[in-house]
C-alpha cells in the first residue's frame, strides 16, 4: 500500500518532477554542451545558461515556497512547465545567449517550486505513521529520471543525435500535461489565518527549529559534493573503467533500497534519530574507508557501506525536517532547508577540487568524513534539544 492517502494526486507530482528532471538534466548537462556550437552558442555561454539556471533555482526555493502557499502550488507548476517548453522550442531558432540566458534564469526561478512542493505534499498527504517512508520515496524516486538524463541523453547523442530533441521535447510535454492536471493543486493549510496568539508564537518556536536545521542540511550536502570534480580523475589515478563500477553500484543501489524502507520504518515508529544516527555513521565509515590505499580491492565493501548508510540517512533525515518544519508553511519551509542544501552541493565541488591538489584520494575522503562526524555531533549536542522539541509537538 502507498504512504499516501491522496495517491494519485502524490503520484501525478512526483511524475511531473520525474520528467521534468529527466529534461532538465538531459538538456543542460547532456545535450546544451554538445550541440552548443550548431546554435551559434560557446562553451562559455552554454555555461552561463546551465549556471543562471540552477542559481535561480536554488535561491529562490525559499521565497517561491511562500508564493506557492498564497497563490497555489499548480499554477506556478504549470508555469515552470511552460517556460521550459518555451526554452525547447526557442533554443532552434537561435535567439542569442542573452535571451536564452533569461528564459533560463526565469525557469529556474519557478522551478524552484517543484522540489518543494512535492516534499510539502508528500508529507501533507502522507498516512499517519509513514511521514519517513512518504518523504523518503518522494525523494529518491527521481534519481532514475536523472540518471536517464545524464546518461541516456548522452548515449543518445552519440548513437542517434537526431532524435534527441524530439525525445526531449515530448517529455517536457508530458510534464506540461501533467501541470496543467495539478493547475488548481493547492495545499491545504494547515493554521487558519489569523491564529492566535499562543500559535504565532509557536510559528515563531518553529521557524527557529528550522534554522537550527541549516547548519546540518548545509554540511550534510557539502560531503558528497567533495566528489564532484574528482570522480574521473580519482577512476583515472586507480586505474579503473566505468565498467568495474556496474556490479558494486547494482548492490549499493539495492541495499540502499532495502535500508531506506526498513530505516523508514523505524524512523516512524520510534524516532528519525533511530535511522540518522546509523546512516551518518555509516557514511562516515564509507568515506573514512574509501580514503585507505587499496581501494580497487574494497569497492563492493565501499559501496555496500554506502548503500546502507545513505537509505538509512535519507529516511532519517526526511523524517527529521518532516517533524521540525512548521506545518502551516511547509511548502516555505522546505524550500529553505533545499537551498541551504544546495549550497552544501554548489561549494562541495570546489572544496574537494582544492583536497584532491594538495592531498589526493586520502584528503577527499577524510575530509568527507570529518564533515559526516561533525554533522553527527550536530545532531547529537547542540542539535538534540531542538530535535526532542521537535518530536514532542503534534
């Protein structure tokens, strides 16, 4: 049975976020750079036009939330869905990098609703008891989307360029079908307008546990940054292919997804603690173990570790901000902790880039370590009253 006692309007959410990562990932990551010349456009500006995009899209995922609670989380939906069908199909008639650059800025400004948006409806929607396991599924659902994107895209491009486009440009028109389905979708509010007082203080108690979270939420996203940049040099100075990566990222992939559902379970029957603390300790032993020499030889101890440890901490984690955001904004909410998240994402890549210089293998992964630890202190000091306050409230 779903988590969800609206599934359908929960699923059309998360399919819409699905192809509309799928476009977005194939298009800027995949497509844009390679074709980038036949549409008069330099390296440089086809960067302009991926950076502009997911800059927007970050900073704007905190006050485009508390648009989407006013105005309706559908209608800028469907506009974020048109704007990238606009960007398809302008991008063949070459209007010049500053027009695309724009269109690109502005997509990104009212995508910043989508993630958002099915976080918030995930855990409105989600059945009492399974907030974790709801919030969890949403979440990792898109990762074949993206994965498809990057590199189905990509494959595409090699084999049979010519279909790219189309293929691209009918799945942003199943996403704008799909929006336009959700165009009415608004989340129902949680707190009348004009609470008491008792409860604008609470909103305010609230608000203050959610900056708590951000200091975590921006490390936490930090550590697996670190990789970014290396992971190609790293494969090149172990001597590796692609290809001894299938079968240790198969186990990792399915213990992740055995982790996540049981680790869900019990973040929803005793607390996300039970499922975060594990997880950020197993990923500290992923990382503190890919530092050693040897590291060919442990790639399916590696990516076992990190299977488990990244299903326990997304249940973990998911269900901890499902506690802590205040209910009566949480399309706002998630939006905030997102953008802190994808700044941890945005400075990870350099930082590990500057590691892997000055100390290589061993200094990437160790410093993902200490981040992953120093998190896992986060959450058991300073972190912990706001956790137990958190969890005490309905």
């Amino acid at each position: 049975m779903l988590p969800w006692t609206a599934p359908l309007t929960v699923l059309r959410l998360v399919l819409l976020l699905m192809a509309s990562e799928f476009v977005r990932t194939g298009l800027l990551v995949s497509y844009l750079p390679l074709v980038g010349r036949e549409f008069q456009l330099s390296p440089a500006a086809v960067g302009l036009i991926f950076s502009v995009h997911y800059l927007a899209d970050a900073l704007a995922k905190g006050p485009i939330g508390l648009l989407t609670h006013r105005r309706g989380l559908g209608a800028v939906l469907l506009l974020a869905s048109g704007l990238g069908l606009l960007l398809l199909t302008l991008l063949p008639q070459q209007p010049g990098v500053v027009p695309l650059a724009l269109l690109s800025a502005v997509w990104g400004l009212c995508y910043a609703a989508l993630w958002p948006g099915v976080m918030a409806a995930a855990q409105h929607y989600a059945r009492p008891g399974r907030t974790a396991r709801a919030l969890a599924i949403a979440s990792v659902s898109v990762a074949p989307a993206i994965g498809l994107g990057l590199l189905g895209v990509g494959q595409l491009m090699q084999r049979r360029p010519e279909l790219a486009p189309g293929v691209l440009l009918g799945m942003q028109l199943l996403a704008t079908l799909l929006a336009l389905s959700l165009a009415r979708l608004r989340l129902p509010a949680v707190a009348p307008e004009g609470m008491a007082a008792g409860a604008l203080v609470r909103g305010r108690e609230r608000w203050g546990r959610v900056a708590g979270l951000l200091p975590a939420a921006f490390a936490q996203t930090l550590a697996p940054g670190l990789l970014a940049t290396v992971f190609y040099p790293l494969l090149a100075s172990l001597g590796l292919h692609l290809s001894a990566l299938i079968v240790p990222a198969l186990l990792g992939v399915l213990l992740g997804l055995g982790s996540l559902w049981a680790a869900g379970r019990l973040a929803d029957r005793l607390h996300p603690r039970a499922a975060l603390t594990p997880g950020l300790l197993l990923l500290a032993l992923t990382f503190f173990v890919a530092g050693l020499p040897g590291l060919p030889d442990r790639l399916l101890l590696v990516t076992a570790l990190g299977g488990l440890g990244y299903g326990a901490f997304i249940a973990g984690w998911n269900g901890l901000v499902g506690h802590t955001l205040p209910p009566e904004y949480r399309a706002a909410a998630w939006g905030t902790v997102m953008a802190v998240e994808a700044l941890g994402y945005a400075i990870g890549p350099v930082l590990g880039g500057v590691m892997w210089a000055e100390y290589g293998q061993l200094g990437v992964f160790w410093l993902g370590t200490a981040v992953l630890l120093l998190v896992q202190g986060y959450y058991l000091w300073p972190g912990r009253a706001v956790v137990r306050r958190a969890s005490a409230e309905p």
